[in-house]
C-alpha cells in the first residue's frame, strides 16, 4: 500500500474521531445552542490540522447540527419552533409510508436491529446514548424498504431529530413513554401488520412533535 493511500485512511479516520466527538458534544449540551465552533481552537484541541476538522464540520452542517454564515462562521444549531416543524412534518408524511412498505417486505433485518436498538435505550444512562439508540430503532424500521429516495431523504432527518428529542428530554424526561410506544409499534411490525404500524408511528411522531413544540413555546415565554 501507498504512503498516499495511507495518508487518507489516516486523514478519514481523524475526521471520523472528530465528527463523532462534535456530534456527541452538540447532542449532549456540551457544545450548546449558538456556540461557535472556530476550526483553529477544534484543531488544538482535537491535536489535529484544521483539514479534518473542516471535514467535520462540513459533514454536521449537511446533517442540520451546525449552521455556517458567510459572518458568523460555523455555531450549534438551535432548536426552535421552525426547524421541530420542518424536521416532523416531513417525517409525518414519510415515515409511515416507509415503514408500511417495509413491513410488507418482510422486516429482513430491521427486526433483529429494532430489538437491539430498544434493548440500547433501555440499558442507556445518557440522553445522547438514549437518543442515537431511538434514531437507530427508527431506521431499523424503514430500512428495508426498496426506495432509497425516501430512505435518503429520512437519513438525512435521523440527526436533527436526535439533536430534537435531546432538547425536549432535557427539558421533560419523556423517553419511557416512548419506549412503550416503540415496543408496540415493534410488535404490529413484527406480526406483520403493515397498516397498524404506520398508524403507530405517524402517532407516535405527531405526539412527540406537539410535545416539543409546547415545549419551546413556554421556554420562549419563560424568556420574556
């Protein structure tokens, strides 16, 4: 093998470390709403150049995590009202259908990494562990469906709603009542019932999302 080739390997691996080391920063309130994420201070930080953190960085704003401005540089998304609607109204019309389509598949694999993903969030002591546990159960659902245009289109949602769920447990721990919801979506999945568990998931979607959205309506008037 090349030292060229080497070269990128090592370069992708530091991006990967960074990358996960930012996500878990943002998604457990380390790195907080409106902070700035200056490249130089990431770099010293990380003890790496500034390439893989600019890689890092550019990989967050394509998942939602971080905004970029042409004057303010690259700051921690904030959640409010405008980005909880985008995110939800979009997985309210998607998802169910995505779900229905693959239980009607035959769930291949997305019962056994349903299972895992609810056994993660049971055993989780962290929201940030808890949250990425309940975007992976979500996925496992509709990754069988042969589209990946809406399978794309619902990756690309699967952080932000992580950054989302966070905000809102933060605020009001709500995650066992979802883990109940999970449990009986899993289990339409698993018997088959293609039509009751996209019923399950639009409501258990529409529920978290009134709840969020609640949420940051009495945090704004707790401001004022």
């Amino acid at each position: 093998m090349s030292e060229t080739v080497l070269g990128v390997i090592k370069a992708s691996s530091r991006t990967a470390l960074v990358l996960e080391a930012l996500r878990r920063g943002i998604l457990s309130g380390e790195l907080p709403a409106g902070r700035a994420l200056v490249e130089v201070e990431l770099a010293s930080r990380f003890g790496v150049s500034k390439t893989p953190v600019r890689e890092a960085l550019k990989t967050l704003s394509g998942a939602g995590l971080v905004t970029i401005g042409e004057y303010t540089g690259v700051t921690v998304r904030k959640v409010d009202e405008r980005l909880t609607r985008n995110v939800f109204d979009a997985r309210c019309l998607i998802e169910p259908v995505a779900v229905r389509r693959s239980v009607e598949a035959g769930l291949r694999d997305g019962g056994r990494l349903a299972r895992e993903a609810l056994r993660k969030a049971d055993e989780a002591t962290d929201e940030v562990t808890r949250s990425l546990a309940n975007r992976d159960f979500h996925r496992a659902l509709y990754a069988d469906y042969d589209n990946e245009v809406l399978v794309g289109v619902l990756d690309q949602l699967r952080d932000q709603t992580a950054l989302i769920s966070v905000n809102v447990w933060s605020q009001r721990p709500s995650w066992e009542d979802e883990a109940e919801e999970h449990r009986q979506i899993l289990e339409a999945a698993l018997n088959g019932q293609a039509d009751e568990a996209a019923r399950l998931v639009l409501q258990h979607i529409s529920v978290f999302q009134e709840r969020a959205l609640q949420q940051i309506k009495e945090a704004g008037r707790e401001v004022r």
